[in-house]
C-alpha cells in the first residue's frame, strides 16, 4: 500500500485532500468554540434573575421610549442566543416582571372567540363573521318583538358584508375577467344590495356583473326582492351590469322540462354555475302549521303554501332560495323545479377554494336547526351571522 493510502484511509490517493477537510473542521470548531465562549451560558439562563430583567429590559425597553424588539435584536445587543431571550421572557412573565396586556375590547374579543370557534366546528366553513345578538330572541317573545329583532340582526349583517363584498371586488380590479356575482332572493339579500347602493363604494368595477340564481318568484310584487333586482341593485352599487334569468322560479314537471331544453337559458345557467361568489340567504319549513305564513318560498301565496306543503311532507327542514334539504342535509324533491343555480350548484361553489358561497342569515331562534344542517351539509363557505345564533351553532345556549 503507498503512503498516499495510508494517508487518506479509504485509497482515493490523495491524503492532502483528507488534510485540507479536517483542518477546516477543526477552524470551524475553534469558531465556534471562541463565539461560545464569550456568549453567557445558555444552561440555567432562567435562574439569573439579573439576565431575566435584562432581556424584558431590552425587549419592551429600548432608546429610553417603550418598545417591542425581536428576540433576534435582544440576542445580538446581550451577546446571546435567540433561545436564551425566548427562555428568559417566559420566565419574566412567570415572575410578574412583564404583564401582557390585551387592548381588544371585552365584547370585540367575545367575536373573535366565537368566529373562531364556529369554523373549528365546522370545517367545511372557511370565513365565519359575526354581528351583536339579542339575548332577547330566546325568551319566546311576541312575533312582532321576534320580527323586530330579526330585521335589526338583518340590518346589522347587510353592513358586514357590504364591507366584505368591498374586501372581494378590490381584489378583482385590474383582472382582464373582471368577476361574476350570483344573488338569491328574499328580504336578507335584499337588504344587503340595498344598504350598498345607500353608502360610497371604495371600489368601482365596471367589469363585475351580477346574476340571479333563481327565476323571478313573482312578476309584481309589494316589496322588490327579486333576485334579478338584487343582482341588479348591487351591479349599480359597484359600477358594473347585471343579466337576467328569465324564467319563473317555480314550474311543475311538464313545463320545467320545456323551459330547460331553451338554449338561452341553458346558457344562461351555465353562466351562473361560474360565479366567483354566491350571495343567499336561509330560511325554515317549519312542522308547525301556524307559522306557515312567516315563511315566503315564493311571493304568490297560493303558490307558496302549496310548497311548503310539498317540502313538509318530504321531510324538509329548511330552504335556500327555493331548494330544499332534509334534517341529513340531502336534497328533498318535490314536484315542483325551481329554476335557477340548484342544491348542487351551490355545493360545487361552496366546495371549490377559489370560489365561495356567502349565507347570510340570523336574527331568529326558527333558523337555528335547519343552519346547523346546512353548514354541515357544506351549503356554505362562508357564514354571516350574529352572536346568539353562533353560541347555538357551538352548542353554549343553555
């Protein structure tokens, strides 16, 4: 064997390679030695009380004005480690030399308590926003007190997610596509186009266009809540055009079947299951006769109640826009169509990341149990609701 492998120990025949590679670890390791050596010892860092005071010093203490440094800066001006200054300002907040103060307000962190606790409930959900409760609305009041209530709720949550549409247009300024909105129908919906164009819009988008999911319920009516007056009303809001669907909401067999072989509303159709975003609200069917008149399916009343009978007796529980679903959370058919973006165009929308599906709805202890079984049926990506209705949804009312 040369010498040359006797050097190197794994014959490659270059033993002033293997020397090379040692003497820079053995450098290395000197560096580090001396930089150890003048840094304070990492062990026990804790039980220096005087290093303790001198990290939360340095930290919170800066320049004779109070601050907020990074545990990397303290580590550099002490000469220490980065875990070191980690280990000391728990210590410090153990021993009372540093209090955490939190300047949320009682109330605002109570929100974000429960926003974060209704998508951890339900993770199908991936927005939750949240408006004040009445407390009130538990107590078994009068229809009227109950009605009050609810549109003040309503009120409350068409201002949210004005803000949130705001949030969501802005970021489609400058896109080539602009961006497509589907609106449902009925008085929550409504109300939310309404308090948008009562306001200024930071964001003007004249490439968004609005579309009703759902036919036209009833051609006059006492109050404009049409979802082609929706999509309407929010197109004006934002700068941008609304389209139309037209077709009834609500057809027998015979007549769905021909309405939806016409080519232009199956174009139609099919522009709406492309929206970006879908804005509806929610409502019950309830099993308690009484109530029937509360609840608005369509605006013809004789239409209306023959509907609600039907979803009744296929075991509904509760509707968006006219599609109905059961206590599982399955589609419940009836011998009705109802015209428009569907059970499972709203499922598609809600599921897909880069689209989202807004329920607005709250204000009333009657919507409780069917919305619960529509955010578990993932009907929804994003929820707008208030305080009470979302301890219900975590199960804290007692």
């Amino acid at each position: 064997m040369s010498s040359n492998d006797q050097g190197n120990g794994n014959g490659n025949g270059d033993s002033r390679g293997v020397i090379r590679v040692r003497e820079g670890e053995r450098a290395w390791a000197r560096r580090e030695a001396k930089r150890e050596s003048k840094r304070k010892p990492h062990r026990d860092v804790t039980k220096d009380i005087a290093f303790v005071e001198q990290v939360a010093l340095a930290t919170y203490f800066h320049d004779d004005r109070v601050s907020h440094r990074s545990p990397r800066a303290v580590a550099k001006e002490l000469n220490t480690s980065v875990p070191a200054v980690s280990a000391a300002l728990e210590r410090a907040y153990e021993l009372g030399i540093v209090f955490p103060q939190l300047s949320i307000p009682k109330e605002r962190a109570q929100v974000l308590r429960l926003e974060r606790k209704v998508k951890q409930r339900y993770p199908k959900l991936r927005e939750v926003l949240l408006v004040p409760g009445f407390p009130s609305m538990l107590d078994k009041p009068t229809r009227e007190h109950r009605q009050t209530v609810h549109m003040q709720v309503v009120r409350a949550m068409a201002r949210r997610v004005a803000d949130y549409l705001d949030e969501f247009v802005a970021k489609y300024v400058g896109n080539a596509n602009g961006v497509l909105i589907g609106c449902a129908w009925g008085r929550t919906v409504h109300a939310v186009a309404e308090f948008l164009n009562m306001t200024p819009r930071a964001v003007q988008l004249p490439l968004l266009r609005a579309m009703p999911i759902v036919g036209v319920t009833l051609a006059t009516h006492e109050h404009p809540v049409e979802a082609n007056v929706v999509a309407s009303h929010i197109a004006t809001a934002f700068g941008g055009s609304s389209g139309q669907l037209p077709s009834p909401a609500i057809l027998d067999a015979m007549s769905a079947d021909f309405v939806l072989k016409s080519p232009e509303i199956r174009r139609i159709l099919r522009d709406i299951e492309a929206c970006e975003l879908v804005l509806t609200g929610m409502g019950p069917i309830l099993h308690d006769p009484d109530g029937d008149s509360e609840i608005r399916l369509v605006n013809d009343p004789e239409t209306n109640q023959k509907l609600i009978e039907a979803a009744r007796a296929r075991g509904a529980i509760g509707e968006m826009c006219s599609w109905f679903f059961n206590e599982a959370g399955e589609p419940v058919e009836t011998r009705y169509t109802t015209v428009g973006l569907g059970y499972a165009g709203l499922k598609r929308i809600a599921a897909d990341p880069k689209r989202r599906v807004v329920l607005v709805t709250g204000g009333d202890v009657k919507r409780f149990r069917p919305l619960k079984v529509a955010l578990k049926a993932g009907l929804a990506s994003t929820l707008v609701t208030d305080t009470v209705t979302a301890r219900y949804l975590v199960d804290e009312l007692r």
